[in-house]
C-alpha cells in the first residue's frame, strides 16, 4: 500500500470537490514521499538525488521511479511534481477501476444524475481509512494542500523527516500556483466576455 494510493482513496471516499489538478500534484509528491521512504531518492536542498531502485511493489511508484532524471544537476522538486502530475489522478483512478476498487455512485434520486466514483469496501480502503482517522501526519499533510483536511492551513507539524517536509511544503506551493492560475484565466475569461458586450 502507497501514501498516494491511499489518499486518492480517501479524496474519493469523502464527499468534497478536489480539483483533479490539485489532487494530481499531490499524489506526485506523494509518490516521491514513498521513494524517500523506500530509499529510491534523496533530498538534497530543492533537488531529487536518485538511489537504487525502489523496494515497493508498485506500478506507479515504479514508473515514477523510471521517471527520474539520473543526472546532474538533477530535477527541481516542483518541476518534477509538475511533470509528474500531469493527469496522475484519471491515471490512479482508471487503475482502481480496473481493478474493482471503485465503483460508480449517482448522485442524486434520478437515474442521469451526474456519475463520480467512491471507494468499494476493501483491505486498501480500511487501511487508507485507518491511516486518515489516526491523522498520520503525512496523509493529513498531503490532503491539506488539496484542502480535504479537517485540520485546515498548511501546517506541517508532525512530519519528523526534512526531505518530507520538503515535498509536501512544495506540493502546496504548486496548488497554489495552480490556483493564481486558474484565477488568472477567469479574470481574463471575464474581461473579454465584457469587452464583447460592450458598455
């Protein structure tokens, strides 16, 4: 079981809008918290240091691994969050739709109401659930970036390693760049709307 599986199934499991692009980055950095765990990479200032290969048996934190840059001067954090991210949640979602770990739920009383997904009853969704009600720090870190926390703010407390703490303060610096940006795009959608209406 990985930090990332375990956070989609918890954004999936409760009932809050994330937006698939925030939710993206988080699991990429994620992803590269299991790598430091699994001593596939190190931190080194706002740098990803490969190491040998990863010791989970997992297709996404493989091909994450197999994604790294292995030379100097190596990859930034946040380009690679970036990189990364780049649809990572439809990726973990087909992939646990494939494998029966989730299913469609309607919302709503009519039968073409709008579809979204939710976690099937599963030794993974029992553990990433466990994991969530103990408020273990980096899975309560990680959902806080994409604002599925209970706790709010961006408080890293907790996280005992510095490499960790480097990931999850560069996930929430990359939601909210991908938030001005979106804000951005809207102030400019709105602008020229009202330039073709005229006064």
């Amino acid at each position: 079981m990985t930090t990332a599986k375990d956070l989609f199934i918890v954004a999936m499991g409760l009932n809050r809008s994330v937006g698939q692009g925030d939710l993206s980055l988080a699991l990429a950095g994620a992803e590269l918290i299991d790598l430091i765990g699994a001593d596939a990479v190190t931190v080194d200032g706002d740098r990803i240091v490969p190491g040998g290969p990863p010791t989970l048996d997992d297709r996404f934190v493989g091909e994450a691994a197999a994604g790294l840059t292995r030379q100097a001067p190596y990859e930034r954090i946040e380009d690679w969050l970036w990189r990364r991210g780049r649809d990572l949640s439809a990726a973990y979602q087909a992939a646990l739709e494939e494998n029966g770990e989730l299913k469609p739920q309607r919302s709503g009383r009519l039968p073409f109401g709008s579809e979204r997904v939710e976690p099937v009853d599963t030794p993974a969704r029992r553990r990433a659930t466990e994991r969530w009600e103990e408020k273990e720090p980096v899975l309560a870190a990680l959902a806080s970036a994409v604002g599925i926390s209970d706790e709010g703010g961006d408080d890293e407390t907790g996280l005992d390693d510095e490499a960790v703490t480097t990931v999850v303060a560069a996930v929430h610096d990359a939601v909210m760049e991908l938030e001005a940006v979106r804000q951005r795009r809207n102030i400019e959608k709105t602008a020229f709307a009202n330039l073709w209406r005229g006064p």
